[in-house]
C-alpha cells in the first residue's frame, strides 16, 4: 500500500486515488513531474481518479449544478421535447429517459424499452466556449465545420443564465483539461507539450445529467434501476462534476469473494472532480492506460463504470466533460508506448469519426434510422 496525496492507494485498485494537482500549477518542474507520475499509476491500474485543488472556481460548479436542477425541473416538458435529440444529427438537446442506452444488452428484453432512468441535456464545443477562443478551425464530429456550433441551447427567456453558467463551467474545465493533457504527457514520457497543436479546437462534449430517486422494488423485480449501464467512455478522458448523492460505481480489477464483479462507489465529494480514461486514449496508448477493466462471467461481459442512485428520495445530479482531441486529428500509436516487444496493437484512427460511430452505438433502431440518415 502507498499514500498518494492522503488517499490510501492500493496497488491491487480496491480503491480510487485522490491527487491533489495544486502542485501541478507551480513552476517547480520536480513537483509537475511527482503529479503526473501519480497520475501515470493510477492510469494504469484502474484508469479512475480524483482531484483536489483543481482550480474550476465555485461559481463555476455551483452554478452549473444550479442550471441542472432548473433545467430538469423548471423547464415545461414541451419545451424540453422541443430540444429532443431526434432533431438533431449528432445527438445535442434534451434525450428523454429510454432513448439511448450506454450498454447494448440493456435493450434486451425491453420490448423496445430502454433501462436507463437517465435524461440528458447535451452540448458539444463551440468558440465562444473555448476561453481561448478557439483557432477559427474547429470541425465537428462528422467533420463538418460549424462556426456556431451544432448545439440546441433553451431560450434566454426560458432559462435565463443557463447559457452563461454553461459557458464559464465548459471554459473552466477545458482550461483544466489542456492543462491535465500536459500531465498525461508528462506522465508517458512525453514533452508536456506534446499535445498542444492537437487541442486547439477540441472536440468537447458535455451532459447535463439527472438521476432519479430509486423507486421501490416490485418484489417480482430481478434488478435494481440502472441510472446509466456499465460502459466505458469514448474520447480520450472524462472530466466529471456531480451532486452529493452518490451514484458512480467503478469495477474493480478484482472479482468478490463468490466470483462475481465487485463495484467500488466513487465519493461524491463537491470539491473533487472525478478523471477517467475513455477508449480512445487507452488505443492512443496502445492499451498501458486503462479505460475498461472486464471481467467475463458467463456470457457476460462487464465493462468499467456505470451509476446506479440508491437513494429512496434523492436526486442526482451530474456533468460529465468528455475530452478529446481535435476531430479532424488521426492518431497513431504513441511512440513512448511502443517497443520491439510490444508492437502497436491498434491502427490509426480519427477522434471525430471514432466518437460519433461509438455514440450512434447506443441509440436504439428507432432513433438509429434517424441518424443514420
Ligand atoms: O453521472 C455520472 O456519475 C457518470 C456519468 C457517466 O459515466 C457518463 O456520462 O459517461
Ligand atoms: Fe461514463
């Protein structure tokens, strides 16, 4: 066992880090370099971390929560409907509980019906939610470019501040991202500028999300309600606010004592926000950081995160930020991650196309033929 930042980190993974990144901050190179080694471990033991004195500003996470609770409770269901991702080609808008489902075999035995009690509020990046304004050339996960954005925002008279509190949490957080993008590079034995030239218009979506209270179980009922099904992420890494209820459970490497998964609950604590590896960043580093921990039961696969609200009479709230790298970026296997004996395992891909084909993924066959088109 080793203390890392005051969290007790075990290297079989039983729980999940706490970093305190301040020191990352300063211009001690020494202490840049202690942060992403902690950063590196945890990355490749259980690809989960949490992080303190990250520097997103109160205002910035409070108020972002504030715009959660309101737009998933002030807003009239018509107008929600209004903004129904169905009207738009890369998923942005309002996505009702059952539309999409994160883990395919929970459309089974639905009769059509999704598993997930999760409704969602999506939005992707736009300039003038970069603070550095972006650099005029962003493309969209179809590659296509739009200026303005692809994104479906309630109205000013609806929701008055919402737009503004989403524009300073998605500028803060981005900041923080580029910022740990450095770390990562850091931690790879890379330059920690490697990634600079492939952020500057990053492909960022982010979620409004809303969990609600457990209903009581029917005593017929096999299962528990899943808010969101295991899965992993699909971008290179997730940055991820939420309400104090807790929720996000992550799998553990090991199995409990009767052979079945064992979930570890991820604390909701407001000052920390959780990071995860996400899929495309595991392949980027030719599978050294971990973005799925499976572990194969029967014909069962489970894959690494999923939330599930047990509260009787709390609700959840979350705002997951999903980092990637600019969309028209092809990756090759990273160097530092590739030697004679372990030659690359994966081929080239492009953040854009690689995202928007795992998204499409979840949408059931209705919503599919929708977005197929
Ligand atoms: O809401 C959460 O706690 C996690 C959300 C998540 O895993 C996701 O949106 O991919
Ligand atoms: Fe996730």
């Amino acid at each position: 066992m080793k203390r890392i930042s005051g969290a007790v980190f075990s290297s079989s993974g039983e729980t999940i880090p706490l970093i305190d990144i301040g020191p990352s901050f300063s211009d001690d190179a020494s202490a840049k370099e202690a942060v992403a080694a902690d950063i590196g471990k945890a990355c490749r033991e259980i690809g989960f971390f949490q992080i303190t004195n990250h520097g997103i500003s109160s205002q910035a996470r409070q108020g972002v929560m504030e715009q959660a609770r309101r737009f998933f409770h002030d807003l009239p269901q018509a107008k929600k409907d209004a903004l129904h991702i169905k009207y738009s080609k890369l998923m942005r808008g309002y996505e009702p509980s059952g539309v999409s489902n994160v883990n395919p075999d929970d459309w089974k035995g639905q009769d059509g019906e999704g598993k997930e009690t999760k409704e969602a509020y999506n939005w992707g990046y736009e300039p003038g939610l970069d603070a550095t304004g972006g650099d005029g050339n962003y493309v969209e996960l179809d590659l296509e470019p739009y200026p303005k954005g692809a994104n479906v925002w309630p109205s000013d008279e609806d929701l008055p501040g919402l737009f503004d509190a989403i524009r300073q949490y998605h500028s803060e957080v981005l900041t923080l991202a580029r910022h740990l993008a450095g770390l990562f590079a850091l931690s790879l034995d890379l330059p920690e500028s490697h990634f600079d030239k492939m952020m500057t218009h990053p492909g960022t979506i982010a979620r409004l999300l809303y969990y609600p209270p457990q209903k009581p179980k029917k005593a017929t009922a096999q299962d528990e309600e899943i808010g969101l099904g295991a899965h992993t992420d699909y971008e290179c890494f997730t940055l991820l606010f939420s309400s104090e209820t807790p929720g996000l459970e992550v799998l553990s490497p090991n199995p409990d004592e009767n052979g079945r998964p064992k979930w570890i609950s991820a604390p909701a604590h407001q000052d920390c926000f959780t990071v995860n590896i996400a899929d495309f960043f595991e392949r980027w580093t030719n599978g050294l950081y971990k973005s799925t921990v499976r572990v194969r039961l029967g014909r069962r696969q489970y894959t690494v995160h999923r939330v599930v609200n047990r509260s009787p009479d709390k609700e959840r709230y979350s705002v997951p930020f999903f980092f990637s790298i600019n969309y028209d970026e092809m990756v090759s296997t990273l160097p530092t991650c590739i030697s004679e004996d372990n030659p690359s395992r994966f081929n080239d891909i492009q953040a854009g196309p690689y995202t928007l084909e795992r998204l499409r993924a979840t949408l059931k066959d209705a919503a599919d033929e929708y977005h197929k088109k």
